[in-house]
C-alpha cells in the first residue's frame, strides 16, 4: 500500500521522472568510484588511497565556499521563475559570475590548508590536480538542470565525464606514484563535460552566457542573499566531513583508507535520500505556493515511511554482506573494515528520519532556523570529534558522528513542531 501510495504520488506530481533522471545521475557518481576503488587500491595500496580520500575531503569543504548556497537560492529561484529566458539569463549569469571569483579566492587557503594535512605526502602535483576537484564541482551544473527540472541533461553530464575519467584513469595511474593523477582526472573530466553540455543548453535557450561585467563589487552583491544557506551547507559540511581530517591528524593514512571505504558505503546506502531531496525540492517549494502547509504535509506524509522503509532495508543489507564488501574493496575478509561498514549503516536510518523536516523548513524557505542548526551542530561535532578521536580513533569519530546525527535529527523536528505551533507556516515566507 505504501508502494502504492508512493508512486501514484510521484507519478502524479511529475516527480517521477525527475526522480529517474536525478537517480541516474546520482547513480553514476556513486557506482564509479566504488568501481575504481578496488582497482586503485590494488595499484596504489590502502595508504595512498587514504591520501587521495584526504585530500578530496579537504576540496568538498572548499567545494561549499565556490557553490556559495546556489544549490538551494539558484535551483529556488529558478524553479519559480515559470521559464522565462529572460529571469534564467539573471539567475545563470549571476551564478557563474560568483563562482569564479569565489574560486579564485579558494585556490591560496587551498593549498594552505592541503599542507597542514598531507604531512609527508605533500607534492605541488597531487595539491594543485585536487584543486581541479573544486573547479569541477563548482562549475558542474547540477544547480542549474534541478531548477529548471531538466535532470536528464545531468544524467548526460555525469555520465560522459565518469566515462571520460575512468578511461584517462585506467591510462594514466598504472604505478604507487601516479596516484597523484586519479583527483586531477576527476576534476577535469567535470569541467569539461560540465561546461560544455550546460553551454549547448543554455544556447537552445538563446541565454547568453557572462553577460554581466566581471566586477568584484558585483560579485559582493551577488553574495548578499546567499549568507544563510551558505552558513548551513559549510556547517553540514564540516560536521559530515571534518571527521576524516581529524582522524588524519591521530592516525595513520592506512585507517584513515579504510573509513574512507566505509564512507563511500554509507554514501550508497544514502543516495536515495539525496535523490529524492533533489527530485523533489522544486516541487515542494511550488506545493507550499499553491496549497501551503496542508498540502506540503500531506505530500510528506505519504512519502515519507515508504524512504524509511527502504533506507532501512538497504543499510541492512549492506550490514549483513559485510564480508563480501571487504572482500570488493580489499581482496580479503578485513575484520576492521566489516566492523566499520556494520556500524556506519546506522547513519543513513537517522538521516532518513529528518527528511521532511528538512523539506519543510527550506520550502518555506526558514533558511536562518536551518543554518542555526547545522552551525550548532558542526560545532558539536568538531569539539567532540577532537575528543573522542584523540582517545579512541576511528571508534571516537564513529560516536561523534552517531551522536551529531542525532542532534540534527532532534533539533530539525523540534523547530517545526515549534513553528508549526506558532502558525508560521500560514505566514507568506516564499
């Protein structure tokens, strides 16, 4: 029945096909680098993966500064802009504009802050091919096809830039040495296919592109709507990220290999969430519009057991089949890495619990409640991480986590019962 329910809602929401769309895309960058792990492991061992896993780490948080909150304000605004060319013209340039002042300013921290955490594998090559990562994904257009709801030109773009890079992968990481080539290629493989498929769109359009002059104080201006979801997405960020870097200081590159191989399966197990926030952010923002809250609601509340379900059901396969997992990845039944992949599963349950809390708090656009959030959060996350990881390693950054999760889970539901409440959601916020 929930299935049921579940997909006539998407059907007749015309969410379905977004949904698909953004699950091909979403799938492609999730199944690649689970595909290229065991090769690169194999060739470059278990410590310099956790040098490529720590250093593209350290560009996702470099990755927020470029992206600046236009993945929530630029997919708002262009959801609710009814096609105009002329309103998509304003949004895209000004997006592009900050963007490439924000990672111009990026590169000099960067290199900075990749020196204070490579310790001994700090080569110029390795640093300056990861910061190609930022300029991939700050120049990636998945802001631009979510808000448009044009999610099948994303699928276009992740599919022939993983194809590009496993091929320029499998070509050029060959010894140890060249595992300073994997981030550089990834990177590149973005810019180019990002670029270019968002150009040949945007030209069907007749939106001519970088037409606003490259001044810094209309780089200011651009940035002045944007500071919340920023705070929030950097605060996120920090408290689902800064964990590994902490881990680098306390231990070796070789476990920090290995959580990151948990990650990656906990991102697995997660993708269907973000699939669907992605899918459906437009649509929520449209539903609060026209039907307000009641309609919000409802909608959620339909939605939201049938992800629980699934989410629940995907974590406890992956935990189960452990074994098999360390065997992919390592070659070997790992103990360590099996316990780490049983334990992380729990993450993506809790996170599935705050789904419509946060689909509802950023439809009705309570950006600042949010961000309050997520700041708290982080830095809950980042003083006990220290405290924890210090002491006990990978077991204290897996507590840290847990508990940050939890946090945010509670902290989500108590602000919009509180709202909801006070009626705020019958106050026009949009």
């Amino acid at each position: 029945m929930l299935i049921k329910t579940f997909i006539r809602d998407t059907i007749i929401n015309n969410n379905l096909k977004n949904f698909l769309y953004l699950g091909l895309s979403q799938g492609i960058n999730l199944i690649m680098p689970i595909l290229i792990t065991p090769y690169l492991i194999k060739i470059v061992g278990v410590e310099k993966f956790g040098v490529i896993a720590l250093m593209q780490t350290i560009s996702t948080f470099f990755f927020i500064f470029t992206d600046y909150g236009f993945n929530i304000t630029a997919v708002r605004e262009l959801s609710l802009c009814n096609s105009d060319p002329q309103k998509i013209e304003t949004i895209v340039n000004k997006v592009l504009v900050s963007k490439f002042f924000l990672t111009l300013l990026s590169l000099p921290f960067f290199i900075l802050v990749s020196y204070l955490f490579l310790k001994t594998n700090n080569s110029p090559a390795l640093i300056f091919g990861s910061f190609f990562l930022v300029i991939g994904r700050a120049f990636f257009p998945t802001w631009l096809f979510q808000g448009l709801e044009k999610n099948q030109y994303l699928g276009y773009c992740n599919l022939l830039s993983k194809l590009f890079f496993l091929i320029f992968l499998f070509w050029f990481v060959r010894t140890e040495t060249d595992f300073v080539w994997s981030n550089f290629l990834l990177g590149l493989s973005n810019v180019v296919f990002g670029v270019g498929i968002s150009i040949f769109y945007l030209r069907k359009l007749k939106v001519k592109i970088l037409n606003q002059k490259l001044s810094f104080s209309v780089f200011l201006k651009n940035l002045s709507g944007g500071k919340n979801i920023f705070f929030s997405n950097f605060a996120a960020n920090t408290y689902a990220n800064s964990n590994i870097l902490i881990l680098s200081l306390f231990s070796t590159s070789y476990y920090v290999g290995l959580y990151g191989i948990a990650e990656k399966v906990v991102s697995l197990s997660k993708a269907p969430l973000e699939i669907f926030l992605q899918a459906v952010y437009p649509y929520t923002c449209k539903l609060v519009k026209a039907k307000g809250y009641a309609g919000l609601n409802s909608y959620l509340t339909r939605v939201k057991p049938i992800l629980i379900i699934g989410i629940s059901l995907l974590c406890l396969f992956l935990a189960i089949f452990s074994k098999q997992v360390s065997f992919f990845f390592l070659h070997k039944d790992d103990p360590y890495l099996v316990k780490l992949v049983r334990i992380t599963q729990i993450i993506p349950i809790i996170v599935s619990l705050n789904v419509s809390y946060y689909l509802t708090l950023l439809s009705y656009n309570f950006v600042t409640t949010y961000s309050r959030i997520l700041i708290y959060s982080s830095i809950f996350s980042i003083v006990v991480s220290f405290i924890l990881v210090s002491k006990y390693q990978i077991a204290g950054t897996l507590i840290s986590v847990v508990l940050t999760e939890i946090i945010v889970l509670l902290s989500l539901k108590r602000s919009v019962v509180k709202f909801k409440i006070k009626n705020k959601f019958n106050e026009v916020n949009l």
